[in-house]
C-alpha cells in the first residue's frame, strides 16, 4: 500500500499525560488499526497535514493551540473531507474545554 494512503487511515493520539496515548495505541494496534502518538501540539497538527484517518485526543490536550490550529485545518480541508475528532474525557465530568469545541460553521 502506498505511503500517503496509509498516513491517510492512521489514528493520531494526543493524550500528553498518563498512559492513555499508550493504551490507545496498544487498542487500535489489536484490531489491525495504524496509530501514531503525537509528542506535542506542534506534532500532531504536522501529522494531521501529512495525513490521518482520525484523531483522539485527551481532553487535558485541549490548549488554544491545539484547538485553534485543528479548527483552521479543519476549516481548510476539501468539503467532501471529514477528519473524525474524538475526546476521552473523565467519566462524569463536564469539561470546560470539551463543551467549549465548536465545529467550524462555514461550510
């Protein structure tokens, strides 16, 4: 398979404490699905334009450059093109940040 289709199908995960990337990935890894942990902000919105399938995120992740620079991309991206988002949040809790997250309207 070529390189560019499978950065397209891979999950990027970006959860920067505790061992929820990791668990994420060993997740995916046992169902055959691709991932990458993303290091920091600047990585995962690098590797979200060289191509992803989906991301996941920790809702600890969710800092103005991480969510002002996946909305621009999002924004930018072909109509025809959706980039899922997920958010692992803590079980019972609403969270600022996560309720805070619009999608892009102008479409």
């Amino acid at each position: 398979m070529p390189e560019r289709r499978l950065r397209e199908q891979r999950v990027l995960v970006f959860a920067p404490t505790g061992r929820d990337a990791l668990l994420a990935c060993q997740l995916l890894g046992s169902i055959n699905v691709t991932s990458h942990v993303c290091a920091d902000a600047a990585e995962l919105l690098r590797e979200v334009e060289a191509g992803a399938g989906a991301v996941i995120l920790a809702d600890e992740a969710l800092l103005p450059e991480v969510t002002g620079g996946l909305l621009n991309l999002l924004r930018d991206q072909p109509p025809w093109s959706d980039l899922p988002l997920i958010v692992f949040t803590r079980g019972g809790e609403s969270s600022e940040r996560a309720i805070g997250i619009r999608p892009p309207c102008s479409r």
